[in-house]
C-alpha cells in the first residue's frame, strides 16, 4: 500500500473548531446530557483523550459552545425611551433562547456564561437604570425578569418534549376538558384555550415591567 493511500484512510486531524462543530450539533439534536467527550469523539472518529488535549472537560465545551451561538447574535436596534428598550432586549433574549433550547439549561444552573453575551445584560441593565431604577434595584428587576424568561422557556421545551413522545392525548389538557363547571368555573371556562406559557410571554414580560420600572 502506498503513503497516498495510507494518508486517505487517516482520520482527519482534530481542531477546536470541528471539536465545537460536533458538541454543537449534538446539544441541538439531544440536549446537553447527550455531550459527552466520549459523544464527540465517537462522531470524530476519534478518543477521548484526544479530545482532550483541545479542551479541558465538559464545562468548557459548554463555555466555547456559548461564546460560538453569542458571537452569532445580530444586535437589535433599540428604541430611546428605556421600557420600550427594555421590551425590545427581552424579546430578543426570549426568541434567541428559544432557537436553542440547551443554552437555557447550561445558562440556568447559574454557574456558566459566555462572555459574548456581556454587552447583552449590559444594554438591560443601562435600560433599567435608565428608567429610574438605582443600582441595586435594577439588579433585582433583571434576575425577576430573567427568572420568568427561563421559567417560560424550560416549560415549553419540556412540554413540546413530553408531547412529541405521547401516544395519547395529554392528561392536563383532559383534565381542564372535564372541569365541572359549577364547581370549578373558572377553570371550565378555559376549555379549549388553555393559555400555554410559550404563548403569553409578552403578557408577563409587560405585567412584570408595570410592577418593576416607576410610574412616571
């Protein structure tokens, strides 16, 4: 057998970037208890030792994976007037997250954060302070703000996740079917338009800035 030969039958030599490539692809797919550095050296052909000498352990993967999705992110154009600029940035915060589900369960552990994502909780923190908010207030706003973001998000992945496995029809959604509406009325009422929180996150974004920001 020839070196061209041999050379082909090589595996490709390993970089960071197809490293990031791959635990990327396999938290959009599976989520990030699926990453492993067994996972991505599997799909690299490749061990996980090798993987290894490019980056330190899991937590760091994750780090790189969110400086890679944050260094993607187009900045919206802001509005002057802060709780509209406030609006404007968790929105955009909100739909970001939802394209990546996984971001929400690295960033919810409250221990790893991309450092490309700093001008972002700084535009939302000028915006509070803006409003008339001091430094500890608008501390205390964003972490409210941030929290209902997340809760939003995780329940609705985890909704879509459970709905995708069922073969029956979802036991809340029976439940709320079968209210008896002389004993539980306002819960009858809802039937067939159960408010899902992926569907009224604008309403609890603009209830929570009301109670936040002061009344001019």
């Amino acid at each position: 057998m020839n070196d061209s030969v041999r050379r082909r039958g090589r595996p490709a030599r390993l970089s960071r970037d197809a490293i990031l490539t791959v635990a990327q692809e396999i938290v959009e797919s599976a989520g990030i208890d699926a990453l492993t550095m067994r996972a991505v050296a599997e799909r690299l052909s490749s061990s996980p030792m090798a993987i290894y000498r490019h980056v330190r352990d899991k937590d760091e993967l994750l780090l790189l994976l969110l400086d890679r999705v944050a260094a993607t992110l187009d900045r919206p154009d802001l509005p002057a007037e802060p709780r509209q600029r406030l609006v404007v940035l968790w929105r955009f915060l909100h739909d970001e997250l939802a394209a990546h589900p996984w971001v929400v369960g690295v960033l919810a552990s409250g221990d790893l954060a991309g450092r490309s994502i700093l001008w972002l909780i700084e535009e939302i923190l000028q915006a509070f302070l803006a409003s008339g908010l001091d430094a500890e207030r608008a501390g205390a706003a964003y972490r409210a703000v941030w929290q209902y973001t997340v809760g939003v998000l995780t329940i609705r992945t985890a909704m879509a996740r459970t709905t995708s496995e069922l073969d029956r029809p979802s036991y809340q959604a029976e439940m709320i079917a079968a209210a008896d509406p002389v004993e539980t009325p306002a819960v009858a009422s809802f039937v067939g338009a159960w408010p899902h929180a992926w569907e009224n996150y604008d309403f609890g974004l603009d209830a929570l800035l009301d109670g936040l920001l002061p009344r001019s």
